[in-house]
C-alpha cells in the first residue's frame, strides 16, 4: 500500500487535484475557481487564481513530508534500534534518525522560520507508528503555515545559526536536509533487505 493509502492525513482536502500546469493557466486566464483550493497551489483574490511565486518550495515541502512517513512506514519496530555498523555508535540508529528529523525540523522553523505548532517534537511512546503519527500531524501544520505566507516573508532575512540568509534559502537548506537523511534511510532498508518503494520513480524493489 502506498502511503496514502495507510495514513488518510495526506488525503482528503490535500489531495492532487490539479497539475501545476493547468493550475497556472487557470490563474492566468483570470477565470474564478468554483472548486476549493487543494495544495496551496494559488491564493484567491476575489475567486480568481494567483500564482504565488514560491509556491515551488511549498509544494517540495509537501511531497518531502509524505516521502519521509513513506519510507518510516517500511521499517519494523524491531529495525528501530539498527545501526549501519551495530558497533559503530556514529552511524545513526534507524530511531536516532526519526529523533533528528522530528526535532531538527521542529528548530528549524520554530527558530529561523518563525512557525511553531505548539507540540512536543517527539511522540511519548518512541515507536514506528507513533513517529509517523508525530510527524505527519506537525508537519501538516507547518505545510498549512508555508501556504499562507505572502511573496515578501519568503524573500525576508532570517538568522540561520550564526549568519543570515534568506527565508527562502533556509527553507530549501531544510529539504535538501530532509532528502539526504531519507537517502541514509533507504540505505538501511536495503541493509535490512526490506522492499524498498518507490519514492521518486522505478525502484529495484517492488512497487
């Protein structure tokens, strides 16, 4: 089952209903929307699309967080105290890595973005399925936050640890952050010689 499937938080009201592309030509034909808006593809101004410049990122964002509880959802409760090398305590152990994604996330945007959800980054019970419960719950709401930020709150500064950067620098820091550890993630479902489904297109796994 694809994630979808199993977690209903990325169906309903966040489901695809349109590409990209006919959600620009919609909003450059000036034509009102009569369907409610789905994925923060474009902010309504009178009933009439407006393409938000940044909504790129918002979307990478959106498709970040179901990669993440795709991939957790194809590991056992059992695989969570694994390492890549059992006697190598640098090598992040599959529960390490859920720890770092939850908290990482919650400081990154909490601190640089200025968006907290008002939750404990870590579920009380550290198990699979309460990892993805935890994450998929904050991660929504801070998904719900980027779409209704305006043009100019992306192109602001903020203090990224000791320098400062651009709101829309950190935030493509931050999935790229995401996507290097979902790759380490992968690696060990293959070390534990589970399937690995596809996460970006056709995988040896299978689908």
């Amino acid at each position: 089952m694809r994630s979808q499937e199993l977690y209903p938080w990325f169906g309903g009201a966040t489901a695809v209903a349109h590409s990209p592309w006919e959600w620009n030509r919609l909003a450059t034909s000036g034509r009102a929307l009569t369907q409610p808006i789905s994925r923060g593809k474009i902010c309504c101004k009178s009933g009439v699309g407006v393409l938000v410049r940044y909504e790129f990122l918002v979307e990478t964002y959106e498709t970040e967080r179901v990669k993440v509880v795709s991939v957790w959802s194809e590991f056992r409760d059992e695989d969570l105290p694994v390492r890549p090398r059992m006697d190598d305590p640098r090598g992040r152990s599959v529960r390490e890595q859920m720890v770092h994604q939850c908290v990482s996330e919650d400081l990154w945007f909490r601190t640089m973005l200025g968006i907290d959800v008002g939750a404990p980054p870590l579920p009380a019970q550290e198990t699979r399925l309460e990892f993805i419960n935890r994450y998929a719950e904050d991660s929504g709401k801070r998904l719900e936050a980027l779409r209704g930020k305006p043009e100019d709150w992306f192109e602001g500064e903020t203090k990224f640890f000791d320098v400062v950067r651009s709101r829309t620098w950190v935030l493509t820091r931050r999935l790229t952050h995401t996507s290097h550890h979902r790759g380490q993630q992968m690696a060990m479902l293959r070390m534990l010689k589970h399937d690995l489904h596809s996460n970006y297109g056709p995988t040896a796994g299978r689908s």
